[in-house]
C-alpha cells in the first residue's frame, strides 16, 4: 500500500551524538500535544479557553488522551494533576516525562518498520518495558488509521493500518515537551479520583468519552471499558461536590439532552463545531456540523 506524504521532508530520528547534547533545562517550552487523540480538544480550544479561570492554586485533568488543556494552560497552575485510564497512554506521557532519551533512542528501531505489513507485525507485538511499550505506543498512533487508540475487551489494540509513514519525533519538540512535565503528576487512575485530591482555588478539566449515540455503536472504547451513561451521572456528581468545595471545573461533551438534564446545576453553553467523523468506507473520515457543550461551574461560573 502506499505511504501517506512519502516524499515529505526526512524524519528527524535522533543521532547518538545529538542525544548525548540533548539539554531539556535549557529548551524554552513551545510544547504542544504529541500524540494523535479521537476526541482530542486542541481544534475546540478557542471556543473552550475563554470560561478557564485566569488563576488557579492545581490543575486537574483526569481524561487526558493528548492533554490539549493542560498544553494550553501551560504555566497557569501551581500544580499539574493529569491522568486516564489507558494504561499504554499513561505509560508513554510517563516515558516521555521520565527518559525522553531512552524513548527517542528506541523510536530509532522504527525508522525501517514501514507500511502495511510491518504495521501488523508491531501491533501484535507485547513489549513488557516501559520505554519499549511507549516507543510501540508512539508507533501505532502515529501510523493508525485515525489515530485511533481502540482495545477490545481482552484490552487488546485492534485498529487498522492509517496508511501513514512513521516519522518519529523531532529532539527539540519532545524537548519542550519532557520540560513541560517537569514536576506533574502523571497517573493511571480513574477520574473519581479527583475527588480525593481537588482542593478550594484549583480547576478541573473533564472531557470524558461521548456516550455512542446508539447502544449498538461499534467504538467499545479507548481501553477497554466502555464509558457509560452512570459514570456519566457520577461525574455530574462529583461536580456538584467541586462546586461546593468552591473548585471551578469545566466539562466537554456532546450538545445533547442527556447533558444538558444531568448538569442543570450549571451553566451551560453550546457551540458548533466542523469534526471528522467516520465515512462508510472504513479507511475515510468526513467532516460534519457536531453540536457541542461546555458546562462551567464553581465560583467563577
Ligand atoms: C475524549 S478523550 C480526552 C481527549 C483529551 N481532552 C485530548 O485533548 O486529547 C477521553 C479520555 O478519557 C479516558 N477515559 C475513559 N474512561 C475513563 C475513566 N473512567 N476515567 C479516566 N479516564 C477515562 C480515555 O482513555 C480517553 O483518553
């Protein structure tokens, strides 16, 4: 099959005597997500970015997929507590954070595993460390059709070949990227959790999977678990505990009923917005008017 932009410029994979020079201290933060998320905020940031509190004590963001947010917020808390419940996703942004070096160098072995075929000899691949599942990870989202991270109920990742090259990751950008983690919390965890840890003057962040708009919808979600309406209500209810505890929070969704009846006890604004959506044809994705919601609450709202 033929590669996506082959004749783009070159990947910039890492040399030894680069790494070796690598100074992340020194690399000014223009960070940005470096990974590709279904769902992901960052073309949503603009409509989203004007209801976030200016100040804030912690920043919470317990759906984090690619952390559009958090980039964007970048500097504005104290405190970053990020987190999800895929656990290879939580093991790359940890790799990233932790041994940027370790993980660049790694992504070197893919520079010759191109196209289909070597597509489906990594994705049934199991590395067991950490800098090699993460290198895997990185791999597969950037070379999966849509970017999309899918397990099906034995957690396993079943999605099809995107018909892109893997071009690794520039040094500078996973740079500015590791120095933005620099003290953040990274965990897998549930976004229940937050209720343990969210404290007066801080903000939460939530942007939860859309529930499927049938119950025969085929996406059986990011890792494993399918996100239901009753996780849906319980979020509805740790907002209303946050609200108390005077902790300004945000959530996104899809604009519908559902959301707008479960969080009555804010205030919430709708928007339209252009998304690419799966085509019949499996291999394709179309743009489509999506209804959207942002529900704010806490003390600024
Ligand atoms: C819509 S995506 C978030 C996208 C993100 N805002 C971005 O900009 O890329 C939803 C995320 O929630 C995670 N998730 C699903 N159920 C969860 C749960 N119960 N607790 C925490 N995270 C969960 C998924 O793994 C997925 O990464």
């Amino acid at each position: 099959m033929l590669l996506e932009n082959t004749c783009e410029k070159s990947v910039l994979f890492a040399q030894p005597s680069i790494l070796s020079a690598l100074k992340i201290e020194q690399v000014p933060p223009n960070a940005k997500p470096f990974l590709r998320w279904v769902g992901g905020k960052s073309r949503l940031l603009n409509s989203i970015l004007p209801y976030v509190p200016e100040k804030m004590n912690a920043y919470h963001e317990p759906f984090l997929g690619s952390g559009a947010m958090f980039f964007a917020l970048r500097g504005r808390a104290t405190k970053s507590y990020l987190s999800d419940l895929n656990a290879e996703l939580v093991n790359a942004w940890t790799v990233v954070r932790d041994e940027p070096v370790a993980f660049v160098n790694k992504l070197v072995d893919y520079e010759t595993r191109q196209g289909e075929v070597a597509y489906y000899e990594v994705r049934s691949e199991a590395p067991e460390h950490r800098v090699d599942r993460a290198a895997r990870f990185f791999y597969l989202n950037q070379t999966a059709w849509n970017g999309l991270w899918r397990e099906n109920r034995f957690g396993v990742f079943n999605v099809p070949f995107g018909a892109r090259a893997f071009r690794g990751i520039k040094e500078d950008f996973l740079a500015s990227v590791t120095a933005s983690l620099r003290d953040v919390s990274i965990e897998l965890t549930d976004f229940r959790q937050v209720a343990a840890n969210a404290k007066k003057g801080d903000f939460c962040y939530f942007d939860p999977p859309y529930l499927p708009i049938s119950d025969t919808s085929k996406f059986s979600g990011y890792n494993g678990k399918r996100f239901r309406f009753e996780d849906l209500v319980e979020l509805s209810d740790l907002c209303k505990e946050l609200s108390r505890r005077k902790v300004n929070w945000i959530v996104s969704n899809r604009d519908n009923e559902v959301m707008r009846e479960l969080f009555s006890h804010a205030r919430v604004i709708s928007f339209t917005t252009r998304r690419s959506v799966a085509a019949q044809t499996k291999r394709h994705v179309q743009p489509k008017d999506s209804p959207e919601v942002i529900i704010v609450g806490g003390p600024n709202s």
